[in-house]
C-alpha cells in the first residue's frame, strides 16, 4: 500500500518536472536507493533463468539501477551518459560535490549534475573535447566499460571495435556493474566483507584517498571513519597559532576522546588505516583509536596525506602489540587521482582468505557459467 502510494507520488512529480523543465527528462535512473531498498525486486521481463537475472538484482538491491516501472526493468533498453554516470555516482555513495560543470550541455540544478562534476572530477567521464559531455547521448558498450574501468581505478585503451559502438543494454550494464563491484567475500556466501578502510580526515583529503581504496576494493572492503567526540573546528586546525591540534601534537600524553568504535573489528582480516599529517606524524587521535582495540592477527596497511611532508607512521606501530603485520605504508597528496590510489592498491601483497573462506565467484554469461577463484589474488576482480 505504502509503495502503491509512493510510485503514485513520484509520477506526480516526474510528470510535474518534466512539464516545467526542458531540460533532461526525469528518469528512472533517478529513484534513491532508499525506494529500491523498499520494493521487491522482481521484474516481469527479468527471467529468472537469464544471464543477467543475479546481476540485475544486486545492482537494484544494492541502488545503483532501478526499473523503468515498478514491473518492468527493461533489459533491453539503453541509459543514457548522464545516467551511466549518476550509477556510478551512486557506487561511491553520492558524495558531496562542490563547483559547476564546464560542459556545456551539464547545466546546474539537474538531476545528473552533481554525478557528472563528480564524474570529470574523478577522470571518469572526459566528453567529446568540444566542450560537450553528451548527456542525452546513448552510452556505448565501450563508453559504459571504459567509464566503469576508471572507476575502478584500472587503466584503459580504447579498441576501436566497431562493435563496441554499440548502445550498452540496460542488462548488459548491470551484468559489468555486478562483475567489478560485487566482491569476493560477499560473492562467496552473502557472507561479509574482510577489509576495513578507516581513516581519520577534517578536510576531507584523507577521505577521498580512503573512498579511493573503497572503490579499488569494491564490495571487498568497508569504510569507517574515525569521529572525535568534539568535532575540530576551524580555529582548531589553525596551525599558525596555539590551536588546539598544535597542543595535541606537541604533548606525547594526548589521547583525543573518539565517538563509538569499530565493532566487528573481528570479521575483518586487513584494516587500511589513514590519516592527515600533523607536524611530522599521525595526529594523537590515531593513538586514540589504536590503543582502543584489540588488533591480535591484523594486517595494518596504514596511509597518509600531508600538505608536502613525507610519509610517516611514527609511534603508532608499537600502539598494536607483536601479534599485527603493519605493511609499508604510503603518503599521498589530498588531490591524488583514483588511478594512482587503485594501482597502489593493486600491488600490495595482502594476505589472503584462510583456507575453507576461498571465494569462488560463478556468473552466468549467454548461457555459459564461468568462474573466478578470488582466493587467488592475479584473477580478482575478473572472470575466466
Ligand atoms: C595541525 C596541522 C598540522 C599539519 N602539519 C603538517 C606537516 O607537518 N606537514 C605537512 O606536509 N602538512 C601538514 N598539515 C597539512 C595536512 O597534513 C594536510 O592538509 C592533510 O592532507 C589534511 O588531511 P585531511 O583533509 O584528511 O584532514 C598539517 C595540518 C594541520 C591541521
């Protein structure tokens, strides 16, 4: 009954916006996760048995497409650039953006604008060069691959196969969605992820490098952050003067009150751990979150940004006890691109599952099953 009444509603208002603006039309693209959460995933033109059917589910279940109807998901259909971008917009939990497009057909106050400033922001989406994203423009198969590549952090050469110029279908899109996001862990069982990624960040450079490894690591890792109970405000931060992160610093005793904690720290086998550089060392609040945890059999990849100072992990490795492998960290500037971020990433030697948590991924493509073992570290990510 609720959602009959929301669906009524929310035809009201597309019907109601897309008599008022000339501009794109409103799409189905543009239900929130919340409403894909509340309706029952099934749809009239889904077989269960079609290939795409599991993908098409995860990427509703999980936001990032809806049906164009509540009975219909349109496999067939196509998405539009803009829509491509706002799916993965979607993926990075539609964080905030800041600034205008300078593509001219991405007006402000759309429905995709803050996806697609996000989206060049982040290289994912480059336009035509001619000042034009082509926001009304059908995404090809290649378009929608290679937008989902950088995304993923993964580099990308364009091939130039005819038919790759091709509309990517709806089911096609779901299906390389739910191939690079959905991770191994989850895959496995609908068991739970092994990775965490905390970080610590008050302007949010850190947080983009964290988000970063999020991305590289898919539905493989989880993100937390680390909140003070008092918040710092500006004049806390004001290096130049007696501030209250400049007193922190300087007295080794100093243990910043955090809000909450981790507390599934057990299910997770690797912890990325970042944070901003304050005067040559991690700020005492790492010391805080550190000693407040029991971290026997962890794997620390600990990370770092800083205004030009190098990287440093100072004092915080013996917070940890014996039983922890800290692996080298890494600094990285507050604006290093997803790329960079995703082939550092790429090259650590994390442990791997246990024995008995191998994770092996199947999915059907045209009929045929194929599989990808993720217990083995040089196929994740990718299907053979
Ligand atoms: C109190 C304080 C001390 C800092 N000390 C250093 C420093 O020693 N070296 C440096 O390169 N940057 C320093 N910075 C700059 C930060 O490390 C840099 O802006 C960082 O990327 C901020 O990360 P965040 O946005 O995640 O908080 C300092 C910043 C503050 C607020």
């Amino acid at each position: 009954m609720k959602r009959k009444r929301f669906f009524t509603l929310f035809l009201l208002a597309a019907l109601c916006l897309s008599s008022c603006s000339a501009a794109e039309p409103l799409s189905a693209e543009t239900f929130t996760p919340e409403t894909a959460m509340e309706r029952n995933v099934s749809f009239a033109d889904v077989p269960g048995g079609a290939w795409y059917a599991g993908a098409v589910n995860w990427c509703v279940e999980k936001g990032l497409m809806q049906g164009v109807s509540p009975e219909r998901f349109d496999p067939e259909g196509t998405l539009t650039r803009a829509m491509m971008a706002a799916v993965l917009y979607r993926a990075q939990g539609e964080p905030d953006v800041s600034g205008t497009s300078s593509f001219t057909d991405v007006p402000p106050g759309q429905w995709y604008t803050d996806a697609v400033v996000w989206a060049s922001g982040q290289g994912i989406v480059q336009g035509y060069g001619n000042g034009l994203f082509g926001t009304r423009d059908t995404v090809t198969k290649e378009q929608m691959e290679v937008m989902l590549s950088r995304y993923m952090g993964k580099s990308t050469d364009w091939t130039g196969d005819p038919a790759l110029t091709a509309p990517a279908t709806r089911g096609e899109t779901a299906a390389a969605l739910y191939r690079e996001l959905k991770g191994p862990e989850e895959s496995a069982s609908g068991e739970t992820s092994r990775i965490l990624v905390v970080y610590f960040s008050c302007t949010n450079n850190t947080k983009k490098i964290a988000e970063h490894i999020k991305a590289a690591l898919g539905e493989e890792a989880d993100l937390y952050e680390i909140l003070p109970e008092e918040p710092y405000t500006s004049d806390d931060l004001n290096y130049n003067s007696d501030c209250r992160a400049n007193r922190e610093q300087e007295d080794p005793t100093a243990r910043p009150a955090i809000q909450g904690t981790v507390e599934d720290l057990e299910q997770y086998d690797v912890v990325f751990l970042g944070y901003p550089i304050w005067w040559g060392r991690p700020p005492r609040i790492v010391y805080t979150f550190l000693e407040s945890l029991d971290w026997t059999g962890k794997t620390i990849v600990p990370f770092c940004t800083s205004g030009g100072s190098g990287y440093s992990d100072d004092g915080i490795r013996d917070l940890t006890g014996g039983d922890t492998t800290w692996l080298t960290g890494r600094r990285f500037s507050g604006g290093a691109d997803r790329s960079a971020v995703a082939e550092w990433v790429e090259s650590l030697e994390l442990p791997q599952p246990e024995k008995g948590e191998e994770s092996v991924f199947y999915i059907t493509v045209n009929g045929q099953t194929l599989t990808a073992d993720f217990a083995d570290n040089s196929s994740a990510g990718g299907v053979s």
